[in-house]
C-alpha cells in the first residue's frame, strides 16, 4: 500500500498541483483596479463646472440672453409659417425646455452652495486657529511685559540717579559751606604766630 501511494504521488506531476490551487493576490503588488458599470469623472473638475454654471446663472446677463430665446421662441411660432413653426400655442416644448433647464439648474446651484460651505468651513477653522495663536501670543506678550515692569522696578533709572547725584552735590556744597566758618580764622591765626617759633619748638 505504501509503495502504491509513493507511485501515485511520483505520477502526480508538480505544476498540476499548483495549477489547480486558487491563486492568492501578491501582497507585494497593487491590486488591479475593477471595471466599474458606471462612468467615472473627476469629481473637483464637475465642482469647478457646476460652480460656473451657478455663476453664470447668478448673472443678469443669463436672464437678458433667456428672455431674448423666449420672445424669439414665442414670436417665431406665432408669426412664422405653420410649415416652420415646431411649438404651437400652448408651447409644450417651450415648456418643457424651461423645467429640464430648472431641474439641471437647482442641483448645480445646491452642489456649488456646498463646496463654497466647505471653503468657507475650511476658512473659519484656519481663522479660529489663528485667533487661537494670537490670544496665545498676546498672552505670552502680556506676562513677559509685565516681567519686564517688575524687573525695571528694581533698576535705578537715569532720573533716580540724577536726583541722587543732585542731593549728594547739596550735600558736598552744605559740608563745605559748614567747614569753611567753623575753620575761617585758621589762616589769621597763622599770620599772627611769630615766624620763628616753629624753630624755637624744634
């Protein structure tokens, strides 16, 4: 019996096995992309579209070209041919031309509506961090000021010096003024003493 399995497993060849195994994605490799039904288009260039057209419908200019179309439309189908003319009085497509240009025109306005929000939430986030940052620096600014006050407080400024140096010179002249009449008959004295007396004492 083991002789026969060893020869089934030999008649076996190699690739068959493999072949026969489901092959498991490489993860070392990007996954091929799916083949989508729907048609695919790039969603920020639609949004640039769509904000150009509710721009453009937005505009004074729009409204005198739509109704120039429609007083032409009208004028046509009542005054041309019966031959020619491709509304009749009720103006069916006339109608119907003015919904489907409604129905396409509110989706675009409400898309362009939201990628302004989003610019304009975009814009209030970026603003409240910069408010953020200047409270903080302003905050940062107050205390290091009021570190500064304090500091000079302790600082001998140039009018503080000047005042002292003003009060010291009083000071000089008033000890001067003083010594000068407690000691103003020391020269007479010494013009009175004999000149020969400091000889004699020697």
């Amino acid at each position: 019996m083991a002789a026969e399995r060893e020869g089934v497993r030999e008649r076996q060849p190699v690739g068959a096995t493999a072949a026969g195994r489901p092959r498991a994605p490489r993860l070392d490799q990007p996954r091929p992309p799916r083949r989508r039904i729907l048609p695919e288009w790039d969603p920020e260039a639609f949004g640039r579209l769509s904000e150009r057209i509710a721009r453009f419908l937005g505009t004074g200019r729009f409204i005198v070209w739509m109704t120039v179309v429609i007083i032409l439309w009208v004028l046509w189908n009542v005054s041309a041919p019966k031959d020619l003319r491709f509304d009749e009085y009720p103006f069916i497509f006339l109608t119907l031309m003015l919904s489907l240009q409604a129905s396409y025109a509110a989706p675009l306005i409400l898309l362009a509506q939201n990628r302004q929000d989003d610019r304009d939430r975009v814009n209030l986030e970026q603003d409240r961090k910069q408010n953020e940052r200047s409270i903080a620096d302003t905050e940062y600014l107050t205390r290091e000021i009021a570190a500064l006050r304090i500091g000079l407080g302790e600082v001998a400024t140039r009018d503080w010096i000047r005042s002292e140096l003003q009060d010291l010179a009083k000071e000089l002249e008033i000890h001067r003024n003083g010594h000068k009449e407690q000691h103003g008959s020391y020269p007479a004295m010494r013009a009175e003493r004999p000149p020969g007396r400091d000889a004699d004492d020697r």
